[in-house]
C-alpha cells in the first residue's frame, strides 16, 4: 500500500469520522495523552507501573494525580526531581496525563 | 494530500458512503485508518530501539523492522560505573529478545548505505531493503583530525565513548595503574554526546581511588571554559573528594591555556594551545564528534557535520520519509542524552503512526532527565521539559540539582538511588 493510499484511506476515516459523529475520529492508537504520559513512564516503567525505587503512578484517581503534580511543582511537596518537571506542563496537559494513566 | 484531485475527493466521499454501512453493522471506524505501512529503523540504541517500540506499541500493524549491527547493546548510560569497578559490564547488556517476541523484526547487520531519496538502506550481509518511512539513530563518529594524534590512540589512550572493548581497555588500564599515578581526561569540543559524561566519569574514577589508591589523582584537561552540571560537580567534588591542583580532582578550564591541540601517545601527554603540557599514567581521550559517517555519506548531515530535522517529527530537513534521532541530529536545546533521544523517538514514533493512519499527528512534548553519579551513593541530575513552538523545540522549564549543601546528604543520595531506578526503568522500555 503507498503512503498515499494510506493517506487517503485515513482521509476517508476522519470524514467517515466527522460525517458520523461530528468529529475528528481518533483511530491510531496514539493521542496527546498517550504521548504526554510517555514522558511519564521513561523512569516510572511501562504503563506508569513502576520500576523500583521509581514509584508508580498507574491507577491513581485523576484528582490526585493533578493535586500531587502542582505540589511538586510549588515545592509545597519536597522532590528531588519532580519539581522540575511539573513545573512544565499545564493543569490541562497533567489531567491529560492522568486520565491516561489512570486507565493502566 | 494537498496535491488531492477532485476526482479524488469525490471518489473518498463514495468510500465514505459505502463504509457507512459497515459501521451500521458494529464495526468501529477506527479500524478502517489503523496505521500500515513499512518502517524500518537503523541503530538499536537509546532512539532506535524506543522508536521500534513504540511504532509497534502505537501501530500494532505496521511492519516494523530494526537493524543493529550488534547482537547485545551495550549502554553508555553506567558505562562509567563499571570504569570505577562497581558494576561489570554484563550488568550494562542487553539482548533484543524482548523486542522480537513483541513482533518487531531484529536483523544483526550493519548498514553499509543509506539511499535516502529511495527510502533504502545496504547492508554488510549484501542485503537491500526499503520502507514506507526510514528512522535512523546512528549516534555519533569521530571528527578525526581535529587534534594532532587524534586518529591513532584508541588503543594507547581509550575514549570509551562508545560503550563494550573500549569501557574495558580503559577500566583494566585504570585497574593496573600504581597508586600515585595520574588519569588525565580529555572531554571534547561541544557538542558532543553525553555533556556531562566526562565529568561523572572523573568522579567515579575518583571513588575507586579512595577505596583503592587513595595517592592517585585525576586532572580533567579541558578545552572549554565551562561544562554541564558544573556548579553541582564542582561542589561534590569539593564535598567528596578534594577539587584543586594536587588534589584527587583538578580541572582546567578551556581558559587556562586554550584548547588541547595535541595528543602524544608516546610521552604520554597532552599539549594544549599556549604549550601548557600535562602528563598521564593513563589518558583517557575523547575525541571531538560529529553525526555518525553512515548519515553524513547518505548527504543528510549539515555543513557542521550533524543533521538538520523538523523538530516536531525528526523528518529530516532533506529528504523527505527519513527521520534522524538522538545524538546525530540537531535538536537543540535539548542535549545529546540518552533520555532525550528516547524522548525524541516517542515523538517521531507518535509522527510516523499518525501520518500512516491518514491523522495529523499529536502536539509534540519533550523531556530531558538526565541523573550523574559523583559516587554510587551521590548522586546529581539535570532536568527539563520542552515544548514544540514557533517551528522549534524550546525549554519550557528544567534545572540541575542545587550545589551540595552539606546537611542535604539525603538529597544527594535518593538521587543516586533514583538514577538507577531510571536505568532500569528506561531500559525496560527500550528492549523489554
């Protein structure tokens, strides 16, 4: 199949997507979440699941997800890494992160 | 797509129509634009084998194929650990077992030729292959030539730049040098892979000597006038070990006679621009970089010897379906780090599943995390997050661990703890 053909077919998709439901139809199966939590899962292993002494962090109710994240980021709780990188990302992009993550 | 024809919409409006029915019957639109295609991806480090991961992780149907001319990896990441003779290398190992039982095929080759208008690569085994979209993370070369003796000393002076032999030449030369003696390192011209890789290395050199020759001492003989993670080495190293001439480490900076123009291995020194010379029992010399030779004869390499790419994807600037990760392509301000090369990986692997599903791909999100061992239970970090704006990558936010503050013992430690939770973590992810 060529790259062309491909990209036709996911054309099709994506209007079969908006005729049908009104929207952009998501069909490979990677999105911003999965992408944002990748970051995540580089040190804390696959699915966010852990890889000793990296905690994990799949599973967790999305709230507390968020509420951990920002206090790494005010430093309101101590880190010796995290703090650095919750400061990057905005409440959006860490709910994004989370509701993904929260699903592993 | 912008070339489409209007014969050709109107031809997808007709699919649209009949595939309608179908989803009447139950089945899900999403299969209709899984991502297919062939990939192949060149070099089975810390890019390589991330992208093939994660190209099969996100296009389970795509065919994905990873040619690595080694049959086990030997990281660069604690490649330093088993220089100070805490680890062995087979602890630093890994096989690409766990890749294939994932369904990505593995072929132990090396690519001779990389044909990057025709998407085709040649390999030793006399092989050819093409693909849909070729990913290559050839890492980095020598620039030889730059210092005088720079070709002829890997044996005399190991670089152990590239993890295996060479981590062992210069481990053993370490291993047999008398107590007293001298290891002069030699760090390279920016940029290169792994910035604050010389300066862990000194560190963990030093730990052995505490533990083993404790009158031998290490003079890092710099050609820059600053390095990565300085503030915090330099405090450490004041901390553990003594930081100063006649002391366990000295450094000189790239100011203090210029840069190092010469090496000779029969006298066993190292000159520097102003005639400055110093002596070694042991050298270890790291030559000045460039993106590996495969890219730069494949034309894809800038006039600075590295390869421009779209930092949202890493499709090379000039030729189209080829992408460039990791040390060999310019994706500054990130560092030419293990970490960032994965993390770049995940990004041209999100691009590439994307664009064979017909999608446009995610807004791309970078990290950097990146720790150093000044001993195995000291540890310091660097770390960032970056964004894609303004058609480059920028730092969002990111810093080094704060200088050594005495009653932090604790800080420094969690953080060597840490470091090798990162290892094994990240080294899941690339061949679990």
């Amino acid at each position: 199949m060529t790259l062309k053909r491909v990209a036709h077919t996911g054309l099709a998709a994506g209007l079969l997507g908006i005729l049908l439901f009104g929207g952009v139809a998501s069909a490979a199966d990677v999105s911003r979440s999965a992408l944002l939590a990748a970051q995540c899962e580089a040190c804390h292993g696959m699915g966010g699941k852990g890889a000793a002494p990296m905690p994990a962090i799949s599973g967790m109710e999305i709230a507390d997800m968020v509420d951990i994240m920002k206090a790494f980021a005010s430093k309101e709780e101590v880190s010796t890494m995290m703090y650095r990188h919750a400061q990057g990302y905005t409440d959006e992009e860490l709910k994004m992160m989370a509701e993904y993550l929260k699903g592993k | 797509m912008q070339d489409m024809k209007r014969r050709d919409f109107m031809r997808l409006l007709g699919a649209t129509g009949a595939v309608s029915g179908l989803t009447v019957m139950g089945i899900p639109t999403s299969v209709l634009a899984k991502a297919s295609g062939k990939v192949i991806v060149v070099g089975g480090g810390f890019g390589g084998a991330t992208c093939a991961q994660y190209l099969k992780r996100w296009g389970p149907d795509l065919d994905v194929t990873l040619i690595e001319k080694d049959a086990k990896y030997v990281t660069c990441p604690f490649s330093n650990i088993v220089i100070g003779g805490e680890m062995s290398l087979d602890q630093i190992t890994h096989s690409y077992d766990g890749m294939k039982a994932r369904g990505i095929k593995v072929i132990t080759d090396e690519v001779t030729g990389v044909d990057a208008g025709a998407k085709k690569v040649s390999l030793k085994g006399g092989q050819t292959m093409s693909a849909d979209a070729l990913v290559l993370s050839p890492g980095i070369s020598f620039r030889y030539g730059t210092v005088e003796n720079d070709d002829k000393v890997a044996e005399s002076m190991p670089h152990a730049w590239k993890a295996g032999p060479q981590t062992m030449m210069l481990r053993k030369q370490i291993e047999s040098m008398k107590d007293g003696g001298v290891v002069l390192i030699v760090p390279p011209k920016n940029p290169f892979r792994c910035p604050p890789g010389p300066y862990e290395r000194a560190s963990l050199i030093a730990s052995y000597f505490t533990k083993n020759k404790p009158k031998s001492r290490i003079i890092i003989v710099d050609s820059k006038p600053k390095h990565s993670k300085q503030g915090a080495f330099h405090a450490a190293w004041k901390h553990v070990y003594g930081l100063g001439e006649g002391k366990m480490i000295q450094w000189v900076s790239g100011d203090d006679g210029g840069p190092v123009i010469k090496i000779d291995p029969s006298t066993m020194t190292v000159e520097k621009e102003f005639g400055d010379k110093y002596q070694g029992d042991v050298i270890n010399f790291i030559p000045n970089q460039k993106a590996n030779v495969l890219v730069e004869k494949a034309g894809l390499t800038n006039k600075d010897g590295w390869c421009d790419v779209h930092q949202n994807t890493f499709e090379s600037k000039v030729a189209k379906g080829v992408y460039v990760l990791g040390d060999a392509s310019v994706a500054t301000p990130m560092p030419k780090s293990g970490h960032a090369a994965t993390s770049q990986a995940k990004n041209c692997a999100a691009a590439i599943v994307s664009m064979m599903a017909g999608q446009s791909a995610p807004t791309p999100t970078y990290a950097n995390t990146c720790y150093s061992l000044v001993s195995p239970d000291f540890g310091i970090s660097v770390a960032a997050v970056y964004a894609f704006k303004d058609g480059g990558i920028k730092k969002v936010v990111g810093g080094v661990t704060p200088p050594h503050p005495k009653e932090k013992d604790r800080f420094y430690k969690n953080e060597a703890k840490y470091a090798k939770g990162w290892y094994k973590s990240i080294t899941m992810e690339m061949f679990g």
